[in-house]
C-alpha cells in the first residue's frame, strides 16, 4: 500500500477527524477542508492524489465542488469520493454525473473506505 496525499472535506470537525485518524492510521498522508470553496481551492494548490468529501456542507456543496474539481484543467485527474447520508439512487446517479469516482454513504463503513481507497492507488 503506497502512502498517498488525501484531502478530506466536511463540515464537522468530528468527522473530519474520524475519517482523517482512518486513512492516517493507514499511512496515509491528510489535508484537511471544511467547505467546498476551500476544497477546490485545496485541491489546486496541493494537487492530493485522492479526494474524500461530503456532500451536504454550506457555501459550495460536495456535488458542486466535486464539479469544478474535475472539470478544472489542472485536477481533473484526482478521483473524488463523496460521502453522505443521502442514499437515494437519484443521488449517486447524480455524483457520478458531477464527476465523482464513487460515492459511500454515511454512517461511513471504514472497511469499505479503505478498500476504495486502495483500489485508487
């Protein structure tokens, strides 16, 4: 398992840490975002090899910033994993849609976190 630079994105500090503490204890390398607008600033100026973000945050929400992301020259290239609590299937239709390489609802299953990211390397 190669170390990779991941930018994690929510609103709440809890789950940031939760899922920041996850993917370090795996030796993972972990920036931190609390909205949209600084994630997809973050994601231009840190270029991370992988994106975990939530969807319902204020400002600008996952499904809008995972649209600039990868419809941006410059990192369109870094695959975005959106998390929440929404499970309709409209919703994950509508991530793909955006852009997002898959999406995991919320409460977070870490193994299954784990394993995508993995898959991602």
């Amino acid at each position: 398992m190669a170390s990779q630079k991941i930018l994690v994105v929510d609103d709440s500090l809890v789950q940031r840490l939760i899922v920041a503490e996850l993917l370090q204890a795996h030796g993972h390398r972990v920036i931190l975002a609390t909205d949209g607008v600084e994630a997809v600033a973050m994601a231009r100026s840190e270029l991370p090899d992988l994106i975990v973000m939530d969807v319902i945050m204020p400002n600008l929400n996952g499904f809008q910033a995972t649209r600039a992301i990868t419809n941006d020259e410059t990192t369109w290239h870094i695959p975005v994993i959106l998390l929440t609590s929404k499970d309709m299937d409209s919703d994950r239709v509508w991530a793909l849609r955006q852009g997002a390489t898959a999406f995991l609802n919320k409460p977070l299953d870490h193994a299954a976190l784990l394993e995508l990211v993995n898959t991602l390397e």
